[in-house]
C-alpha cells in the first residue's frame, strides 16, 4: 500500500514537471515573426526605395519574388496546391478516426490526419537567362527541381526524386550546369552537379562533412569553390560537433581539393568570385562548442524524474488505448513552432533579443550581429568589409552586390552606403536577378 503511495506521488511530480516544461516550451511571453505575404498588416510594411532591382527570398520555407517595378507576393507551386489538396482528401478520408484508439501513435501521443505535420519547403532558388526562376521543393519524404515562368505562372517539374534533398543551387548560365548541395539522413551533405534539364546528376565530393554553397569561378571551367565543415562524432556514429567552416577549391578535372581560407578563428561561408575576380565571402566568428561539467550534474539529478516521466507517458499510452482518456489533459493539438528562435546559416538566433540589441541598417532591425561581415579579398590577399551584419547575399550580372541582415533587402553601394530594396519579417535568403 505505502508502495502505492509513493509511485502515486511520484506520478503526480512527474506530471507537475511534466506541465512546466511544455509551458515553457509553448513560449507564453516572446516574439514572433508572421509571414508578411500572408498577413495585409504586414504586407503593408513592406518597402520598395529600390524599384530598379529584381529579387526573390526565402522565408519560411515559402518562395517571394519582387519584380524591377512591382510588389512583393508569394509564388504559389501548383505542386504545392496539389499535395496540399491530397491533404485534405486525406483529412476528409481519416476524419472519424479521431478521438478513436485508431488515431493513437505508439507514444501515445494523437495522431494527426489534418496534414499540419507535412511540410512542403523552398532550400534553393536560381534565375536562368531566360528569365525563369528554378527552385528546389522538399518534404519529409520526396525532393524535386522545379521551373517557374514569372510571366505566366506555368511550372514545370524537372526532376523528382525520394530522399533527394538539395540546397544551395548555383547556375552556370552559359553552360547550363546546375551545382548544388546533396544532404542525406545521415547528416552529410555533399556537392553535386546536373544539367539544368535534371540530366547527368554527378557527385562532385565525398567523405564525412559539410560541403555546402557551391560557386562557379569565371574564367575557370573545371575548378569551382564551396564551403566545406567537420563532422565530429562519437563511437556510435552521434554528432557531437561540427568544427568551423573553410572555403575549399575542387579542381573538378583531376579530384584535387585545395584549402583557400581556413581558420579556426572563424567561419568563412557563401564564396563568391565576382567579375573582376575578387573573393567574396561572409566571415563570422566560429563558437566552439561546450559542454560543461555541470550539465552533467544536471543529467544526473534529472535522470529519476525524466524516468518517471517516461514511465507516465507508457501508462498514458494504455489508459488512451483501453478508456480513450488521457491521464492528461495535455494530449491535443499539437503547438504550432515558436518562430522566437529561428536557424540562420546553421546557428540558433534568438529573433526576440537580435532585434532588440543589434545593429539597424537603413533603419531595419538585424537578426544578426555585427561581426557577420561581408568580406571582399582581392587577388593579392587583401581584404575589405563591405556590409556588417549578413545573413546572406548575391551578386547581380553587373557585379553589384544585394544582401540581407534577417528582416530586410539592401543593394550595396559605394563607401558601405546601402539602399533599401524591401523589408520583411524574416529573409533568410536572396538572389538577385
């Protein structure tokens, strides 16, 4: 009976602690960042004093485009509109088995048959010379190479493929050649090449890293840059780190790879070569992970209650399986992500505190700081900053540079003064037409 007593209390504990980590979790207080195409507020804000640039971006996983002299709208894939009607025959197919033991996972947690769990996200954009805009579409299952018309809206599906997954596309408008970054489950990503049609798909290299941001070198057919980082891992094969990021040069020709910037100071990323033949490149500080002793400490004195915790849900599990009632009033629609904290280039940012604490460029907050710089090294090594806090960049066709610090679109000009193309509420990557 005492027994009882005590596994009872200790239930109870482990459902208080239960309930204060998914409170906080749910982000009561803080910041969040809308999709401004989907919102008029929003939508509103938005700021054309660059109306001679074309620009698409990212984000969220959703595709932008401004015209030279027009607004700011969202490109809606008619393979998007498509798997997302699938959805909702799906939905409308498995609408009874909820609140039945058939929509319980293993967990124990319910199941979701509304497809809010399906993501279907744009990783890389590229304009052609034809004035078409190729774009990269993924979700949990499939990936695929798509073509947009911007004039009339027609979409052609280039390729498609199960557990393709590709980022960071560069084309090479003359010849037609597609590089790009292939990432597997495994957590390696390296560079491969194909015809901008989705034809000769051919890994460039391999190994256990990071190989990300491919760029042609103009006047250099066989030889192209990109960012390479470590993977360090355990016994088991665990990630446990990754080291800083370099700038490697491929001689595609014989399979010579050759280090061009590496410090282990920093993070070289995104290269570009630009006309003239200057490097360029966003350097930022590389934070060396830590784990300290007393996290440790803190495993082990949470060790018993994150036991009966999991214990908590197993019984969960059953008691939906046998009453259709939960210990919990916790089950329930799944939370929606908290956008406080976002990923920009392979680090956490805390949206709320960048846009409190960093620097404003044309008066439009950043999501990044300052010692994000945007770095022009010329052929005898000498180094120029243009731009301070950079999440991402491009180059135009006649080497002017547009960027973005998070929340809005510059095109640089001369002495590190910089024009406003368009804000949003979150940009975490641009091309430039």
């Amino acid at each position: 009976m005492h027994l009882l007593i005590i596994i009872v209390a200790l239930l109870g504990i482990a459902y208080v602690l239960n309930q204060l980590v998914q409170k906080d979790k749910s982000g009561a207080t803080g910041t969040t960042l809308p999709n401004s195409a989907d919102d008029p507020a929003q939508q509103s804000k938005l700021d054309h004093a660059a109306p001679g640039t074309a620009v698409a971006f990212i984000s969220e996983g959703k595709l932008f485009y401004r015209a030279a002299h027009g607004e700011v709208k969202q490109l809606h894939s008619p393979y998007v509109q498509e798997m997302l009607d699938k959805m909702e025959r799906h939905q409308e197919k498995n609408a009874w088995k909820q609140g039945t033991s058939f929509g319980i996972s293993a967990s124990g947690a319910m199941r979701r048959f509304d497809g809010e769990a399906a993501q279907i996200n744009t990783t890389a954009m590229q304009f052609d010379e034809q004035g078409r805009i190729l774009y990269f579409l993924q979700d949990a299952g499939m990936g695929g190479l798509f073509s947009y018309e911007l004039e009339t809206g027609v979409e052609k599906r280039i390729l498609h493929r199960q557990n393709l997954a590709l980022t960071d596309m560069q084309l090479d408008k003359a010849t037609g050649r597609l590089l790009a970054s292939a990432s597997n489950k495994t957590g390696i990503a390296n560079l491969v090449m194909l015809d901008r049609e989705g034809d000769n798909y051919r890994e460039l290299t391999g190994g256990d890293t990071l190989d990300t941001s491919p760029c042609w070198i103009p006047d250099a057919e066989k030889q192209i840059l990109y960012q390479s980082t470590g993977i360090a891992r355990n016994q088991s094969g665990i990630t446990l780190a990754h080291g800083n990021a370099s700038i490697q040069m491929l001689d595609m020709k014989n399979g010579s790879v050759t280090p061009v910037l590496d410090d282990p100071v920093f993070d070289y990323l995104h290269p570009r070569v630009c006309p003239q033949g200057n490097l360029h490149f966003i350097r930022r500080p590389y934070e060396i992970p830590k784990y300290e002793t007393r996290n440790a400490l803190i495993d082990a004195l949470l060790f018993p209650f994150r036991l009966l915790r999991a214990v908590f849900h197993y019984l969960n599990f059953f008691s939906l399986m046998y009453s259709r009632k939960p210990l919990t009033s916790a089950s329930g629609p799944a939370m929606n992500a908290d956008l406080k904290e976002i990923i920009l280039k392979g680090k956490r940012i805390d949206a709320e505190k960048a846009l409190q604490k960093e620097n404003m460029i044309n008066g439009v907050p950043s999501l990044v700081p300052a010692s994000w710089q945007l770095i022009s090294r010329n052929r005898q090594g000498l180094e120029t900053v243009l731009a301070t806090n950079v999440v991402a960049y491009d180059m135009r066709n006649d080497g002017s540079i547009i960027y973005s610090n998070g929340r809005g679109v510059f095109l640089l000009g001369t002495g590190r003064l910089s024009s406003l193309i368009l804000k949003s509420d979150l940009v975490a990557d641009v091309i430039a037409q």
